[in-house]
C-alpha cells in the first residue's frame, strides 16, 4: 500500500510538473507575442529581470541594455515618476498607474504610453509587472480632435470675410464687459462704424470693391486697437469696438482717427474711377450713456446715425 501510495504521488508530481511547465510555456508565449511592453523587476531592488520584444522595438533599447538596470537608470525612465520615489511607493501600495506619459526613446524621440505597474508573488520572490501600452496614436487623434474643435469654434465667433468677431460674440463680449465695469466702478467705450455709400460702391465699382472696402476697415481697426479691445463686424457695412475702461471721450478721438485713416484709403477696380473710402463713427460709454448693452448700443446707434446725416466722414458723441 505504502509503494501504491509512492506511485500515485510520483505521478501525481509529474503531473503538477507538467502542468506548471505547460503554463509557464503558456505564459512565455502571451510575453513574447504580446502588443504591449511588459518589465519584470526585482521588488526589493527595483532591477529589470525580464523584457519581452514589444518594449525593445519600442524604446529601441537592447535587451543586455535594460537587464539588470534599475527602472531609473534606464534612459527612457529616468525623468517620469517612476523614481526610486514611486518605486517605493509602488512597494507600499502595489498598484500604480500612468497616464498620458512620455517616454523617451534610445533615439530621443518622446513615446506617449499609460504605464501600469502590479506587484505579485511568483514562486518564492515577490516581483513587479510594469505593462506599458504605447498610445501614441490615440494622443495624436485626441489633439488633431481638440485642434479641429478649437478651430471650428475659433470660426464660430468669426466673421468669415473680415476676420474679425462676429456680432454673436460681440454681443456676449459687451455683456460680460459690462458686468466687470459695474463691479470695478469702471468705464466701457463703444465706437459703432459704417462705411459711407457702400451701395453706391458695390453699383458703380462692383461688389469685389465693396468687400474691399469692408476688408480695408477691418484691417485699420486690427492694425490701431489694444490687446484688450474687441473689434467685429457688426452686419452688412457696420463694425463695433468694444473699448474697456476708456472714456467716451478718449474713445471718440480714437473713432476720428479711425475715420481719418480710412479716409486716406482708396478703392479702384479695373479701369474704373478711385473713390476713397469713407466712414462715419457713433461713440457711447457705460456708465455715461446707459447701463445696459442695449442702451449703449442704442446710444452709440444714434450718435452714428447723427454723424452720417450731419457731418459725413467723422465721428460724433452720444448725447
């Protein structure tokens, strides 16, 4: 009974034997074959026990090259969290996940990966699996998304012809202007502008001269504003300054110069006749003139309305 007994154990040895190198085959395949990196360490030295191809295309580091390192004395590791720091930390915690990280390849080239370490038991050693997926391309599609989205509400707000802030934004911009002004007891400026006889152009020079007329405003009013002054197109010939913490004054001699200076601007298309580009300004100010967005732009409406019936060609105040 006793050899029976010393039989059956035998192959039942053989048997876990068997079944222990069948797994470990298993798993040697599933890390050679694997489509992300993988590293094993030492999780009381932090040393690289093991790579597997995928990580070694990746980095372009040599296997004899990341054997034996520790994970920070490895080139493309040395400046991410996983620091002796992190390792230690990854000791305590056993789990620890990257994302979004680069890493910097043999050739110095930057590899975006999400890096994922696990601490386990194999046999008598306790070890760390460090599975670094390489989303390098995942990044690029997630920027050319946020690029393409940044450009399409860029476009949004813009005027397609001048370039400048459409009315929508204008609008949304005045408002909130208004509202920091009233908290800091301070001042908003606007100048409404119009270009004068632009029917008149479009008849006799064409439509092309029309849009030039417009494009050439646009580009006097971009050229001559602050960083923190918001220039748009209004509608059709009519174009808006927002103007922050400006006094109605100062913003009224700023709309003469513009009508100055668009004055010395000239359009001519083909062989017809040069006519110069003129342009009447209305100027109106919070708190002065109102002290609602509606109300400044009635005030400045009018005070342009004022100067093209009396005084074509230059800008006049709210009264």
């Amino acid at each position: 009974m006793v050899h029976g007994k010393s039989e059956a154990a035998a192959g039942e040895d053989r048997s876990n034997r068997t079944s222990l190198e069948e797994s470990e085959l298993r798993y040697r395949r599933l890390f050679e074959a694997a489509q992300d990196g993988i590293l094993i360490l030492d999780a009381s030295t932090g040393a690289i026990t093991d790579v597997n191809p995928f990580l070694i295309d990746l980095l372009g580091y040599s296997r004899a090259e990341l054997l034996g390192k520790k994970l920070w004395e490895v080139g493309a590791f040395r400046d991410i969290q996983a620091s002796k720091y992190a390792f230690q930390a990854l000791q305590e915690r056993e789990y620890i996940r990257y994302q979004d990280l680069p890493l910097k390849a043999k050739d110095g080239h930057l590899v975006q990966v999400e890096f994922v370490s696990n601490v386990y038991v194999a046999g008598t050693q306790r070890v760390i699996q460090c599975n670094i997926r390489d989303i390098t391309e995942r990044k690029e599609a997630q920027e050319a998304l946020l690029r393409s989205e940044a450009l399409y509400r860029e476009q949004s707000v813009r005027d397609p012809l001048t370039g400048l802030y459409n009315r929508r934004y204008m609008e949304e911009t005045l408002y909130r202007e208004l509202r920091r002004a009233l908290r800091r007891q301070g001042t908003v400026a606007v100048i409404m502008l119009d270009v004068d006889d632009l029917k008149n152009i479009n008849d006799t020079l064409g439509h092309p001269a029309g849009d030039e007329a417009l494009l050439k405003l646009a580009g006097l009013l971009q050229e001559n504003i602050r960083d923190e002054d918001i220039a748009s197109r209004y509608g059709g010939d009519e174009f808006v300054l927002i103007l922050p913490e400006m006094s109605k004054e100062m913003a009224r001699q700023r709309a003469e110069l513009f009508c100055r200076a668009a004055g010395n601007q000239t359009l001519q298309f083909e062989q017809q006749k040069a006519t110069a580009l003129r342009v009447s300004a209305g100027v109106a100010s919070f708190p002065e003139d109102g002290l609602t967005a509606e109300a400044i732009m009635q005030a400045a409406d009018a005070a342009l309305y004022r100067a093209k019936h009396e005084a074509r060609g230059t800008a006049v105040a709210a009264e």
